[in-house]
C-alpha cells in the first residue's frame, strides 16, 4: 500500500512540483490548500486529493488524519511576500508561525511524528559568511524570514518534548518550472527576478528594473543562488525518506552552491529566448543583501541530495516554457 503524506499548500508553486514528484514516486498524496494563492490546475495527478481548506482548522485536518492516517506532512502553506511582511507583520505571525500549532497539536495527537517544513535562507538575514552553511547565525532582517524562523524553533521544541522529527528545509531562490511544462510559477503579483525578466520579454511588464548596481559584487548587482524547484521536490522526497527511516531531525541549505548576479540572469534569459531584455537600472531594493548563496553540502550529507541542475539556464530555459507555453504562465483556476 502506498504510503499516504498531506502536504499543505500543495496547491502553490513548491508545493506542487512537489506534490507530482511524490505522486510519480507511488505515494498516497493529500493536498490541503485554501487557494488563496494555491491553484486548483495546479494539481494534475488524477490520484491526488485536493482538501480546500486551511491549516488552522483543527477539525478538518483530524478528520483528515482519521481517514488517511499520514506517516508524514509536508507542510509549504504560508504567505511569502516580504515587503508586505513589513507592512502587516501580524499577517505573517498569524499565518506562517501560529496557524501551523493546530496542525503540530493534530500530528501529535494522532502519533504522527515526521514533519518536513520549508523554510528559507531568509532566517539567515544578512550573512555573516559566505557561503552560507547552516551554522551560520540565523538572525532575519524582516518580519517574514522572522515568522519561518520562530516555526523552526518551535519545531525543535516539539523533538525534545514529544519526538517530533523534523526537516526544515531552507530554500535559496526556487525557480523554473516543470520539465513538461504542465505546471509553473503563476505569483500575484509576481515579485521574483527570472520570471519579472521574462515578462519584459514578452512585454507584460514595460522593462525590468534591476535593483541596485553598486553592491560589492563583480558586476555590482545581487548574487543568488537560483535552485531548480524540480530539485527542490526531490529534496523532499529525500526527507521523507530520511525521517522514515528513523533518521534525526535536520535543518538543511537548499541551494546549489553556485551564485548568479542580476545581470547575469538577464544575459541567461537573452540567450534563452533570442530576445533582448528591456532594463533599466533603478536604486537598491530594501533589505536586500548583496549575495547569498548556500553550502549545500550539508543536504548531501543527511539526506543524500544534491541539485541536478546547477546551470541557471535550465531554470530560465524551463520557466520561459512554461511562460511562453499553452497557459502562458497563468493557471485558469
Ligand atoms: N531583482 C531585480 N529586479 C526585479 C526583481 C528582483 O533586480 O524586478 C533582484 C533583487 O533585488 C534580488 C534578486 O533580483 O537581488 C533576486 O530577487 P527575488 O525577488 O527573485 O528573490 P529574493 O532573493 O529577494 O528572495
């Protein structure tokens, strides 16, 4: 029988490259979203179940455990807009830090102890370092990186308390889309570089402002360190299979361990698409550090995992597939 895992916010974008990944994989996958930025087109897999609904009803998420009985959740549901963060931190507290309790109180409730949480690179703030191995201080400069963090901290709480066993997962900058092109990264508003540098391609948006071209960098624009989100499904599966197999809680880079400036994501899209980006150069962007960039050796070692693509043009050739494709980068539902 195949093994059954919920997956909050499996309707979104990590979420559901992950969700397919597992499904491929034989798993039994429940997928709990409310679809305030998840999509129901998301979801392809004919044998996933898609619950809308929110991660801080208690009740419908027991009903859901006494009808599965999941051997683990994976759980991406939270609100990811850092400027907004900012402006409305209660938003983010609420949500991404104190909703996931009723889930937590749930799991332990019915015995389920295998927990695997996206966090992000965010909780590191302004690096001490580079690269960043996960050592390094965690000490967030937004009310975002803050909220995932305190979740990360609680997560080791419930470990000593009551033998939960966690992955927190910290995700550099995910992007691309599936190799099929049948699902991708549909943000709104969409804030992120690479598909922003497509969308001055195709004109949606007038020209690309790159943020900023006099950091301490080769080519004074920001250095990132891009993760293929197919990479980043497989790193969950691979967590899965470390907590399964009795294996101790972890807290994880995901990246790939190879920086890329603003300007050479631009020239990556240039080459992909045969087309020339419209930019213009606009002043630094709030709370962006020059480089961040992951150790992900770490991964490597606990859960056997590493990135598959390690050239950015994989991920900018797979996004403007997905961008230039049938749905042209936007779901219907
Ligand atoms: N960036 C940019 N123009 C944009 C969007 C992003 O120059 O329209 C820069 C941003 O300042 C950062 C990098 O691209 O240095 C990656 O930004 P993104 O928002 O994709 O991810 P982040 O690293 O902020 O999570």
């Amino acid at each position: 029988m195949s093994t059954p895992v919920l997956v909050t916010g499996g309707a979104g974008y990590i979420g559901s490259h992950t969700v397919r990944f597992l499904a491929a994989q034989g798993y039994k996958v429940v997928v709990l979203d409310n679809l305030v930025f998840g999509h129901r087109d998301a979801i392809v897999d004919e044998g996933v179940e898609l619950v809308v609904g929110d991660i801080g009803d208690k009740e419908l998420i027991a009903g859901l455990f006494d009808r599965h009985g999941f051997a683990a959740v994976i759980h991406f549901a939270a609100y990811a807009y850092v400027g907004e963060s900012v402006t409305n931190p209660l938003k983010y507290y609420r949500n991404n830090t104190a909703a996931p309790l009723a889930l937590l109180e749930v799991m332990q409730e019915k015995g389920c102890k295998n927990f695997v949480f996206s966090s992000t690179c965010a909780t590191y703030g302004v690096p001490a370092s580079i690269p960043i191995v996960e050592t390094n201080p965690q000490d967030p400069i937004n009310p975002y990186g803050r909220s995932k963090l305190m979740l990360e901290w609680i997560l080791r709480d419930c470990d000593a308390a009551w033998g939960l066993k966690t992955a927190s997962l910290r995700y550099f900058n995910a992007s691309g889309s599936s190799a099929d092109g049948k699902i991708g990264e549909d943000h709104d508003p969409e804030t992120h570089l690479i598909p922003r540098v497509l969308m001055a391609v195709t004109g949606e948006i007038s020209h690309l402002d790159v943020f900023g071209t006099d950091y301490p960098t080769p080519d004074g624009t920001c250095i990132r360190d891009y993760i293929h989100v197919d990479d980043l499904a497989s790193a969950h599966a691979a967590a899965i299979t470390h907590l399964a197999a009795g294996g101790s809680s972890v807290a994880c880079n995901l990246g790939t361990g190879v920086g890329v400036s603003v300007k050479e994501i631009i020239t990556a899209v240039e080459e992909v698409t045969g087309r020339t980006v419209p930019v213009k150069y606009s002043p630094r962007r709030a709370g962006d550090p020059p480089q961040l960039l992951a150790d992900p050796s770490f991964a490597k070692q606990t859960l056997g995992w590493s990135a598959k693509h390690t050239d950015v043009r994989d991920m900018v050739s797979s996004a403007w597939a997905w961008m230039s494709g049938p749905r042209k980068g936007r779901y219907e539902s």
